[in-house]
C-alpha cells in the first residue's frame, strides 16, 4: 500500500478549482449525517474523503448534522457519531460542530423570498396526489391547481403553517420550477411539511421542517463550503442543489461531487436496515461486532489506520461495484501484523503430562510481544511446567502421511519451549481423549537441539498451572450470501443472515500476561488468528476477546496469483 494520494477526478477537480481560483484559493468540505442511526464504513470512507481531502489542500471542515427530521433522531445517535469520527483521527470541537437546525430561521426567510419572487407556493394536495400529478419517467407531470396562489395568498398560509394552525399532512410548501422537466427532482419539489413534534435542539419553536434538498444545499452556501462531495444517487439532485442555491441568491455556490458509495459483500450498507437488525435482535446492538458500523468494527478489533487504508485501497469512482469483502480483511492483517502483541491460547485444550519433568517444577521463558516489529526489546514472561495444555487438533492418533503435528511415538516443538514426543493417551469410557502422556529433551530448551535433528512441527500450549480462562468469540459473515438482498420472490434479507456467524467458545486457556489485557487491545493468537479484547465485556477476572480476522489471507493468494506470469 502506498502513502502517497492516488490521483482521482474528484482532485483533478479540485486542483483545476485551485488554478482558476474559483473559491479564492479556499477550500471547505463537510460531512452531514442524519442523527437517526450508527455510522457504517461506507461514512468511514465518505468521512476519510471529506476530511482527508479538506486537509491535504489546506482547507478546513466540518461536520452538520441534517437534523430536519424530529421524528427519528436521538442523542444517542449524535453521541456515537463524533466518537466515531474522533476514533478515525478527525478532530472535532465547537467551531466545526453544526447543525441544520441552526440556519432555520435563515431558511425560513429564504423560503419566504422564494414566494415573495414568486418561485415557491403552498399546496394542499396530499402526498398521494402530489405523487400522481408528478407524472412519470416517460410522462410530463401536471400543474397542481394551487400553483396559481397569489404571493400574498402563500405568504399567509405559509407564516399559518409555521404558527401551527394546520395538522400535519395538511399542506407542503412547493418550489416553483418545472413540471414537465425530464428530471423529476425539478418537478416542483417539496421544501416544507409540517411535523407537530418537538426538535432535540429547538423543542416547540418549529412544527414545520425543511426537507433535505432545501436544506442541504443552502446550509452548505452559508456555511462557505467550497465542495459538497456527496454519493452517486445524488447526481440526479444536482441540478436542484444549483437551482434553489440561485433561486435563493446565495452569494457562496459550493460545487456539488458525487462519488461512488461503498458496498462491500456479505454487507448491508442501510441504517434503515441495520436498525431492522438491531430492532428485531438479530444482533445484539448497533456496536456488535458483526454489524458494519464504525462502533461495531472497532469492537471486532478493526483500526482506524486499517479502515483508512482500505478507503484508499477501494479509492474513488464514478460507476456503482461491490467490494469483496476479503480486501478489507487483507488489509486489516496487513496493519495487525505490524501492530498486535503476540500471545498464546488454546481455544480446545487437552491436557498434556510431560512425565519425565520434575513435578513441582516450573521455569519461565522471556519471550519477545512484538517479534514482529525490529527494535522493539518488550518482553512477555510464558510459564512452563510439567501439566500444560495444547489444542486437541493438534494430536492426532492415527494421522495420515505428512502430519507433522503430534501423535503417539511423534517429536514436535513446543513453541518456545522444548521437544516433546507423545507416549501415552488416556481415554473416558466414550473413548474420548482427555490426556496425553508425553516426555522432554532437556537439551532442547528454547526450541532447538544440540545434536540438531529436524523436528518439522511446532506447536502452541499454555501451561495448566499458570493459565488464565477466558472466553472467546468467533465471528463469520453476518450473512451466508454475497449479495444479502439475493432472494427468492416474497422473501426479504433476512433469509440470509447466518446462524453461524457468531460461536462462543468458553473456558479457553490464555497465557497468563494475558490476564491483564486491556479493552480494546490487539493480539495475534499465534497459530489462531487476531483477537482484541472486548470494550464492553471483557473484565479483570472474566476476559473475553473477539476474533477479529482469521489468519488465513484468501485475497494475498489472489493477490498473488494476478501477479504470475500467464
């Protein structure tokens, strides 16, 4: 992965903005959230190019919540939102923290001139026959009979809705532009409704509520935004962000770009959805670690230097396509394996018996936590004595040719520690193993052996006296198919969520350095995969970590593949 920016038309545009010194040589970007749910990594990415991009060329940023809908938004939702954006390095304090709901009033005078300039009238149609005078792709819509209202008519209906003498649904403020226009956003578009419901940050002031496209566009204008990068499906609403910014005159005329979104596979990219899933309890919460909200990433164990990557791995375009899922995970192991502290578990123990070691005997091997990174002299104290346990997978009784694990009569390594050769098994009345009876090469300590014969295999353990209990979450894909809306006729995603996507394996014994992790602190359980210890559960005494990622790289071999000659 490189550092260095890929070139992109969204710079392209922004440099050649620079040359003609469109803006003055200025340059603001923001990010709007609705507060109605838990950002997902396709806002990671939009944020990442909001930011990003407002920093690289000097400018400055913002976020604005799109706060025009009561009905939905909470604190709560505000609150997860700016831990998000801090988390992914953004910074953010009173200045660059804004609020549709602050330029209300403005908007409301400027709805007012629209009328008094004869652009804008109130109409009582419902929505239903809103939508049938709208026409279609393929026909013209028709003017609603109330288009003709004088100014002073519209001018005292519109201050009526705003006193709140009318119940909601009883009329909708329309822009006047064109109801034959081949975009159908054009077709006098819906700039107010009235909504009796108090606002988190105004209360009762207000029970009328400007829509998004009103709002956006004039918002961006008087904060100074210079460009307004926004996702594809809002190309269509581009002519209207540029229409009701003149129809408005607004001095400010921010530049309107639309990028690609994210979509990624076994992925659902819907706060509508994602709260289906948390309503229903599907999932445990909007941060379960399956769900793709920056929260719930970040409690699978996922960085912000990993999620930025990514962004710039995916990069920008033009055209709508699905990330595989496992490019996300190539670069997740690209930045854990750098970054994570080693550590030794045992996710299915069997106890071993190393018989010819002294009974009460335990000795200590000073072992490096990041091996991995050159320079770094921290160590790790692992513990070892005559019980200890490995994987049961890692013993084999009758194994097949070429397995260099342990069986009886078979030498391995214990990582770190010594050679061991398998003896003796003892089974239950089921015929279950439940111990294994091994020997020591004193002479092998360490790992290697002064007469300097090959042992092919090496294995993790932990000893028995000295392990910590913990337990341990593995996580697959929330849903069994790629495409999550892949359904048969009648069915909805739901269908597809997967009943293994989450396995719980209790009582797994960790070495003891362990047992002090931190909340939200990496490891490679070596041999097993990354693991961070969880925010909300894990506790001094009950440790519990989640699998982050397996240490199994499918996209690396793809990766590796491409690169062969043909």
């Amino acid at each position: 992965m490189t550092d260095t920016p890929a070139s992109n038309f969204i710079r392209d545009i922004i440099e050649d903005d620079f040359r003609t010194s469109r803006f003055g040589g200025r340059m603001q970007t923001r990010f709007p959230p609705e507060p109605n749910g838990y950002l997902h990594i396709g806002h990671a990415k939009a944020i990442h190019l909001d930011f990003g991009l407002a920093l690289e060329y000097g400018g400055t940023y913002n976020l604005r919540y799109d706060d025009t809908n009561p009905v939905t938004e909470d604190q709560a939702y505000i609150d997860a939102i700016e831990t998000d954006i801090r988390w992914l390095g953004y910074e953010l304090n009173e200045s660059n923290i804004l609020h549709a709901s602050g330029y209300f009033d403005q908007l409301y005078e400027l709805a007012v001139k629209l009328i008094k300039d004869g652009n804008a009238y109130v109409d009582d149609l419902s929505v239903e026959e809103i939508r049938q005078y709208r026409g279609s792709l393929t026909e013209p819509g028709k003017d609603s009979p109330y288009r003709t209202r004088t100014v002073e008519e519209n001018l005292d209906l519109f201050e009526r809705m705003r006193n709140g003498e009318f119940p909601d649904g009883f009329c909708v403020l329309r822009a006047k532009i064109d109801m034959t226009s081949p975009n159908m956003n054009l077709r006098d578009p819906i700039m107010y409704r009235i909504v009796h419901a108090d606002h988190p940050r105004t209360g009762s002031k207000w029970c009328i509520y400007p829509l998004y496209d009103w709002a956006h566009g004039q918002c961006d204008a008087l904060e100074g935004v210079t460009h307004s990068i926004c996702t594809l499906e809002f190309e269509d609403h581009r002519p209207l962000y540029d229409q009701y910014i003149e129809m408005a005159g607004l001095t400010n005329h921010p530049r309107q770009i639309e990028f690609a979104r994210l979509n990624l596979t076994y992925t659902l990219m819907s706060k509508r959805r994602l709260l289906r899933l948390v309503n229903e309890g599907h999932v445990d919460s909007w941060d379960d670690p399956r769900m793709p909200t920056i929260s719930g990433l970040r409690r699978r164990g996922y960085t912000p230097q990993a999620i930025k990557k990514f962004c710039d791995a995916v990069g920008v375009a033009k055209a709508n396509s699905v990330i595989d899922l496992a490019l996300l995970e190539y670069v997740l192991r690209q930045d854990l394996e750098e970054r994570a502290q080693r550590a030794l578990a045992v996710l299915d123990p069997v106890r071993v018996v190393i018989d010819n070691y002294p009974e009460n005997q335990t000795e200590e091997f000073v072992v490096p936590r990041y091996p991995q990174q050159e320079g770094n002299a921290e160590t790790r104290v692992l513990p070892f004595s005559r019980v200890i346990f490995i994987e049961k997978d890692d013993f084999m009784e009758n194994p097949p040719r070429k397995y260099f694990r342990l069986a009886p009569g078979a030498e391995v390594r214990l990582l770190n520690a010594y050679y061991i050769t398998c003896t003796d098994v003892v089974k239950d009345e089921n015929g279950e193993i439940t111990e294994i009876h091994c020997t020591y090469d004193p002479e092998s300590r360490g790992g290697m052996s002064p007469d300097g014969r090959r042992v092919k295999g090496t294995i993790h353990w932990v000893s028995a006296q000295h392990a910590v209990d913990a337990d341990l979450r593995l996580y697959d894909t929330l849903f069994t198919k790629s495409n999550p809306y892949d359904v048969e006729e009648g069915q909805d995603f739901i269908v597809n969520l997967n009943p293994q996507s989450l396995t719980v394996l209790k009582n797994c014994k960790l070495e003891p350095s362990l047992a002090d992790a931190q909340p939200g602190m990496n490891y490679q359980f070596m041999r097993k995969g990354y693991f961070v210890a969880d925010s909300k559960d894990s506790q001094p005494g009950k440790l519990v970590f989640n699998r982050t990622v397996g240490l199994r790289d499918t996209w690396a071999k793809q990766v590796q593949k491409d690169a062969e000659p043909a």
